[in-house]
C-alpha cells in the first residue's frame, strides 16, 4: 500500500506507484475509501492530487 500526503490529508492508494525521475508522471487511481483521485509527479516529486468522483 502507498501512502500519499497532500493538503493536510493522507491518501492510500493499493496501486504500485513509481514516478519517473525526470518528467511527468500521471495516475488515475482509487483510494482506499473507493474516491478516485489524479495523482501527478514531477521529477519524483508529488505535485498534487486532485478527487475526481
């Protein structure tokens, strides 16, 4: 399980997430409490995650 922090909250994703080094990276995944959410990287680094449902 891959736990993500941003904007004050914990999000956990069972998705194996590997952000490129250089570059971005793009997921569409669902949380743990079934709330789909956009999660972007750039350059490894967590850029934000968006809620989408």
């Amino acid at each position: 399980m891959k736990t993500l922090k941003y904007n004050g909250k914990t999000y956990q994703f069972t998705e194996d997430i590997q952000p490129k080094v250089e570059g971005i990276t793009e997921y569409i995944l669902t949380n743990t409490y079934n709330v789909r959410c956009e999660v972007v990287f750039e350059n490894g680094t967590l850029v934000y995650i968006n809620e989408l449902d």
